[in-house]
C-alpha cells in the first residue's frame, strides 16, 4: 500500500464492492482470468444475505421440467459445500402456489468458509470489515473509491470498478442514474429469518399443500403470522430449519427504517415461532434457535443500465447477442403489507437470458454491477434477484471487468467483445441451458 493524499492508497485491476454472492463470484472470476482483484466487505465475513441473511437456499437451478440453466462458480459452491457435509441433495418441491420449485439447501454458517476458501484460493484480497463512503468520479469514469476501515480511510484506485452491494452504494456516491419505481409499485418487502427446531420433519413434510395454506392462512388472520406462508428449509446439520416467514415492509437505505425493521423482524420472528410450536405439526418440540444476523434485503437501488431488463422480455422469452446468464425463477413479488405472494409460473421448459448491457450502467465507462441491483423494472427484479442468477451475473461481471481491465488502454466497459465473453463463460462452464 502507498499514500495519497495523506492516506493509504491502492492500486488495482478489479475493486469489487460488496461481498454477498454477486460480489464473491465476480471477484473469484476475475482473479480466475488474471486480474488483481480487491473485494470489499463491510462485515467480517462474506455471502451477504445468502450467509448474514441466512436465507439457506440456493433455488431454480433448471426449468419446471429439468433443463439446467446454472451451473459455473454457482456449482462449484453447492459442490464445496457437500465436501463438508453442509449442502442438502437437489430436490424439487411443490409451492404452497402449486407451483414445482427445485433448490439445494445449505447450512449459511459453512458457506462462510467455502467463499472464504473460494477467495483466498483465486488469490483475491479480501477487505473485510471496510465500507464504501466516498466515490472520486471524472467524467464518466470512477478514478476512486474510498473505504472507511479500521486502519483509517484507504483510497483505492482501480481499473474497473463492479458495485456487488445490493444496494449499488457506490453507484448511487457516483451519481449515477437509477430506475424509479412505477405508480402502484412498492420496494419488496425485507425479512428476518429464523432458525427453529428440533422439527420433527417425517410429519412436518407429510403436511400435503394444502394443509400447510390452511395453517399459514390461520396464523396469518390470528395475528401470529406476519405473512400468510410457513415457507422453510432444512439446515443439513440438525433437526432445524430456517424460516421465510416475516414480512417487513421498509426502504432499506432510509438508515432509520432500517434500524426499526431489525428490531420489529426479531419481534415477528419470536411471535411466528409461538405459533409454529403452538400449530404446526412437527414444530410441537422445537423453539427459536438463532436469527439471522440481519435482516434479509430483497430490494432496493436498481440502476439504470444500457439496456432495462423487463418482465416481458423474460416471459417472452427474449434472445439476447449479449446474454451472459440463463435463469428459470418465475416473477415472485412480495407485496410490502398483506400476507400473499404474486407468483407467475413459467412455462414448463421456459428459461430467459440476461444480456450483458444491464450490467452497464449509463454514463460510466470502467464501472459494472451484478446482484440485486443491476438495470431491470420491478418486476423482472423479482425473478433474476435470485442467488442462483446473482451468481451466474457475478461471475460474468467478474470475467468481463477482467476483460476490460487487460485490454491495454483506458479500461471501457462497452469495448469488451459480447461473443468473447459469452465464449469465456462457456468455457469456465457457466452460462448453460440456451
Ligand atoms: C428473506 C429473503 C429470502 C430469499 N429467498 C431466496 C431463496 O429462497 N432462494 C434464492 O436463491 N434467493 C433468495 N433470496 C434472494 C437472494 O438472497 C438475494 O437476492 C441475493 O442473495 C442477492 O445477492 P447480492 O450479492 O446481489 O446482494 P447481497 O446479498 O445484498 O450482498 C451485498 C453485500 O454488499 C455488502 N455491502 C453493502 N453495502 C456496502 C458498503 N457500502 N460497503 C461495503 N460492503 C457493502 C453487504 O454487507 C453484502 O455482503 C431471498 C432474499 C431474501 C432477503
């Protein structure tokens, strides 16, 4: 490290800035092709909400009739997973929507170590416990990026920038454009998850659809139930499971509301177990184990990008020259109060691309964005959110800043080839399933 400007300063190829799975799968790819790589964290650990969240399910790895779409780096973190006994078999399952649904589900405290073990081993550096809070922009290039760490504030200068912070902080210090939502649209709803058990789950399981509806529906009218779902996973290692059960309807960059929602999540989480131990078959032993560390985010910044990924084009489904990752999540909105799901099927061999321009956002040449916050409307957010895709779109964020950063010249964004790139992540074993 040298000094600028009286403080510490870096130079690098990559800077990745957020460590949830977008950001650990973009930084592990781009170290992959060479670049040097620095992935800020603001916690002491990575995954964001896929460990910190504690959602414990990787869901919709293929189509309804089991064309896979995602594989590359997501594959090799389910398979890292199982070499530790944390990750369980793939399933397919139905939806309380009567919708069938597969996922893998994981033990969040071990995925921990298999991002750890994923970085460390790509040779990327990790900054953990460090947060974005300032952004130098000239023009449409981003030529800094502060970080506030321990050891004071560390500027960094890098080639190309990926914002991977689900909320696109450093986009958002950039003054870069963002996409409103329409009338009638409201941010989807964040959620603490819960641990609880022991379960017993051979009568848990048995409970058919239905019955599981009639017993969320119940909760929900008695006031027990912040949501009308008893959705769950079972943690690989014990008896337990996590539950998606509260709702919390709340702009998480407003810092106050923020606060106020961890603390009314913990509230909805303990009064939802009262009632899983009360009502539900299976749950009669089981108490709260553990809450998530935070509360989970579904949604918040989108930035506006060279193309805006819609709904239609996902439904249609649209072929894209510059996809760069397949999915097969329906649209699944949490309305902010209430206690439904508005959840459109796919048709049974339906998958849709994501193309690499919404990784772009305007008016900025060196800078990318992957995860929850990458150019699409509303609802098509609500189906490519997932961390199956977020994965997927990280690891071609990752390939192509490491493209652009080595194209000799002021790095751009913009000039990295499509058909190249999607060649690289044939190659490396991702995008699947077109
Ligand atoms: C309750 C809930 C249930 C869900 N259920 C499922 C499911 O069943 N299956 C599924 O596949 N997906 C599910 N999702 C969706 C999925 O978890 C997320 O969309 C996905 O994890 C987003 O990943 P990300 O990396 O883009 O963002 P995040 O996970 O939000 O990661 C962003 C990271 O950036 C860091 N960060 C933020 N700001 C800064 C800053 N200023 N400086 C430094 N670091 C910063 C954060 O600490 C975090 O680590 C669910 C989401 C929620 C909230």
């Amino acid at each position: 490290m040298s000094q600028a400007n009286g403080r510490a300063a870096m130079t690098v190829d990559v800077l990745v800035c957020g460590g949830g799975v977008a950001g650990t799968m973009a930084a592990v790819a781009a170290a992959r092709q060479g670049a040097s790589v620095l992935l800020v964290e603001r916690y002491g650990f990575l995954g964001g909400n896929a460990t910190g969240g504690a959602v414990a399910q990787f869901n919709s790895w293929q189509t309804e009739n089991g064309r896979r779409v995602i594989a590359g780096l997501a594959s090799e973190v389910v398979e890292r997973l199982r070499a530790y006994q944390a990750a369980g078999e793939h399933e397919v399952f139905v939806m309380s929507t009567g919708h069938r649904m597969d996922r893998v589900g994981y033990a969040p405290e071990v995925l921990k170590l298999v991002l750890d073990d994923l970085v460390t081993q790509a040779g990327v550096q990790p900054m953990l416990h460090a947060q974005v809070c300032g952004v130098v922009r000239e023009g449409e290039r981003i030529q800094a990026v502060h970080l506030l760490t321990k050891s004071g504030v560390i500027e960094v200068n890098p080639r190309v920038v990926i914002d991977t912070s689900g909320d696109i902080d450093v986009l958002h210090r950039a003054g870069a454009d963002f996409l409103e939502l329409d009338a009638g649209d409201a941010l989807q709803p964040a959620t603490m998850m819960f641990r609880f058990g022991p379960i017993d789950f051979a009568r848990f399981d048995a409970l058919a659809p239905a019955e599981m509806q009639a017993l969320a529906r119940q909760g929900y009218e008695s006031g027990e139930l912040a949501r009308a779902a008893l959705h769950s996973s079972r943690d690989p290692y014990s008896t337990d499971g996590w539950f998606n059960i509260s709702r919390l309807g709340i702009d998480a960059t407003d810092a106050s509301a923020l606060s106020r929602a961890e603390i009314e999540g913990r509230r909805q989480a303990w009064k939802a177990a009262a009632y899983l131990r009360r009502a539900v078959p299976g749950c009669e032993g089981g108490r709260l184990q553990a809450f998530a560390t935070q509360v989970g985010i579904r949604e918040t910044r989108r930035v506006r990008g060279d193309h805006v990924l819609t709904a239609e084009e996902l439904l249609r489904p649209e072929r894209f020259a510059d996809g760069i990752a397949c999915g097969a999540y329906p649209i699944d909105i949490h309305p902010a109060a209430g206690g439904e799901l508005i959840y459109s099927g796919l048709g049974a061999d339906h998958a849709y691309q994501i193309p690499y321009r919404s990784l772009i956002p305007s008016g900025l040449c060196n800078a990318l964005v992957a995860g929850r916050g990458i150019s699409a409307t509303h609802a098509a957010l609500a189906a490519i959110r997932v961390m199956t895709i977020s994965m997927a779109v990280g690891q071609a964020a990752g390939t192509a800043a490491a493209m652009a950063s080595q194209a000799g010249g002021a790095p751009d964004v913009r000039r990295v080839d499509a058909a190249a790139l999607r060649a690289s992540l044939v190659a490396q074993g991702s995008l699947v399933g077109e």
